[in-house]
C-alpha cells in the first residue's frame, strides 16, 4: 500500500535550507512554481504551478499532475493529449518555494497547448527603433 | 545609443501566443516568474522574479537584473558575489507570463545564496513510514 504523503509547513530558515524533509512553501492562492524540464536532456519545457493535492498525486503515482490557474481544476497532464509526464526525478530549491520536475514525456512528446514540443519557442531578438522588444522563432 | 526597450501589454490570445512582440505578462504584484538556467548545459540555477524595470535593466545592459521579493529592491545578481549572470538569451513562453535566461556566470561560478552552484541541490528521495517526504543531496 502507498502511504499517503504529508506535506510539512515550513519551519526555520536553517531546516527549510539545509534540512532533508520536503517542506513546501506554497504562495498565498496556495500554489507553488514547478519548472518541467525533459529529464534526458534538461530542456525546459513548460513552467507550471501545483497545489497541495496536485504535488500529493505527483508523488503518489509518478506523474506529473498541476493545478491550471486558467481552468481552476486538478489537472493530470497529458489526460486528454497523451503527453503524458513520467517524473523520474523531483528537486527542490534552497528556500523550498519552486519544484523542478525532471520527466519522461508520453505521446508524441509534445508539451506545449500551442502545438510545440515546448513552451519556449520564441527568444529576444532585439529592440526595435521604436522601443519595440521583437521576438524570433527558437 | 542604446533604445530603451518599451514593454507593450499584452493584447489578444493569437498575437500573445504566435506574435513576434514581446508583452509580458506582469502579475498582480507586478513580477514575471523567470527560470534562470546555464547556457551551455541547460542545467535550471535558479528561478527568480523581474519587475519591468529589472527586465529593461537586463535587456539593456545584458546582464541578469531581478526584482527582490524579500529585500524589496531590485537586485544586480552578482553585484557583491561576482557571481554576474551575463546573457546569452532570453525565451519567453507561450502565455508570456514566464521568461527563461540562458546566462554565463562570471566570479567562481555559483548561483545559490546557500553558497551552491545552482538552487536545485536536494531531490525528493521517498515518503517514510509516517507520509513525511524525505530530500537527500543532489
């Protein structure tokens, strides 16, 4: 049987920074920031955020579950377009208010609504005369 | 001279997403979440905030500036520690409400307040008998 996993409040800086216990900091909406990067080759695929019940079933069934701002729902990855995250690995940052996801995707491989493997199909290109930032195509 | 860069706001879905203007999308406190990685491994360093000012700063002057949200105070990442993030590119993402820096770091090559190469130095290791999630080193 799987035990339930419990999500610590944190507690001193000291244990939040340089204990072994998770510990999340969640935001005042309740969420933490994940970043997802494609496990192989740590290409940053999307950044997303979780709830207390979205990282519980990430750490219970090995998949990558967020909660969608936009929708206001629990959110299984990959549900409907078998992009499927696998997590092969969870790390934690120093003050324990950011995820990062290292993940196997399922499916065609593909992450992004739009279509695109990624999130980050487009870089600073320069700015225009006018002040304009342009972007190009990664 | 240099132009300064002028940060539109954003307009519909199909230009956010497909347009080849940068339009940040600045939350209620007035920050964009920004995953700062390694240029040439793509390893994650850090994730951080920009208000509109840290991001003109950086793109004017090429090096990463963030909006402190402990200290209040826009913040020249590597001022005191030499650890000066120089980029090599900016990525926004498909909502552009998150920007990705590819960055060279200058001085010995740290990122982490903790004194650590990067921010992401514990993984999740498992869940103990009683739920809590045990971390172990990177």
């Amino acid at each position: 049987m799987t035990i339930s996993p419990k999500l610590s409040p944190p507690g001193q800086q000291q244990d939040v920074e340089n204990g072994l216990v998770l510990t999340p900091k969640f935001d005042a909406s309740g969420l933490i920031t994940v970043v997802t990067v494609e496990a192989e080759t740590n290409t940053v695929l999307m950044v997303a955020h979780m709830n207390t019940e979205a990282l519980a079933k990430t750490l219970e069934t090995g998949r990558a579950w967020y909660w969608s701002r936009s929708r206001k729902a629990l959110w299984l990855k990959g549900e409907t377009s078998g992009q499927v995250q696998t997590v092969k690995e969870i790390r934690v940052d120093c003050d324990q208010d950011c995820l990062l996801l290292r993940v196997e995707i399922g499916g065609d491989g593909g992450c992004c609504h739009t279509g695109r493997p990624q999130c980050f199909y487009r870089r600073v290109d320069g700015v225009s005369d006018d002040g304009t930032v342009r972007l190009s195509w990664v």
